[in-house]
C-alpha cells in the first residue's frame, strides 16, 4: 500500500498523536479555526504547560503548525498532514472492502461450484 507524502515514522507519529482525546479535541478546534495556546489552554482542566505540551506533540507529528505572534503563540492546523492520514485509512478501508466483497461473492456461489 501506498501512503502518499508521510513516511512510516510520520504515520506512527500521526497515529500516536491522535491516539489521545485531548490532542484529538486540539486537532479538532484549530481545523475549525487558529487558536492561540492560550485560548486552547482555557477548554482543559490542566495546566498551560501540559497544553503546550500536547501542541508540542502534534507539531511533531505536522497535525498543527504554531507561529508566534507578538505575545500568542498561533496554532493552526495542517490539512494536508490529516488528508494524507485519511488517505491511509481510505485505503485500508478499500482492503476490506474488497475483502467483503470476495466473501459475498463465496457465499453466493452454489455448493460445490468452484470459483
């Protein structure tokens, strides 16, 4: 299979990432819209630096760039970084598909026609 644009490191940093709800919500928020940390911070019921942290993480994995701006740190999020991880869900979605459909198609088959 082929993962367009994200090396096999890049798809396991991805994955790690998204595998925790806060960085999920985080990822979520700045698709929506660029958030300063701080504006992030205040949805948690954790410390700013633990928020950083998880924006850290996700900057690591190119699922959010920041930017400084005066004061703010600006986080945004990185579309073509999520698109490519759909494209690899995508393609083990059509794997399975093709898999259904190669069963349906033996159950279908009459008993003791060969295909």
């Amino acid at each position: 299979m082929v993962v367009d644009q994200l090396d096999q490191q890049s798809v396991d940093r991805v994955f790690a990432a998204l595998a925790d709800a806060t960085r999920r919500d985080i990822v979520t928020r700045v698709m929506a819209g660029e958030s300063s940390v701080s504006a992030l911070a205040r949805n948690y019921e954790m410390s700013f630096a633990a928020v950083q942290k998880h924006v850290a993480v996700l900057e690591r994995a190119r699922l959010v760039s920041k930017e400084r701006r005066g004061r703010e740190q600006i986080v945004r999020g990185d579309v073509g970084t999520v698109r490519a991880a759909a494209r690899l869900l995508g393609g083990f979605e059509e794997l399975w598909r093709a898999r259904i459909g190669r069963i349906d198609d033996l159950l279908a088959a009459a008993p003791g026609d060969a295909r």
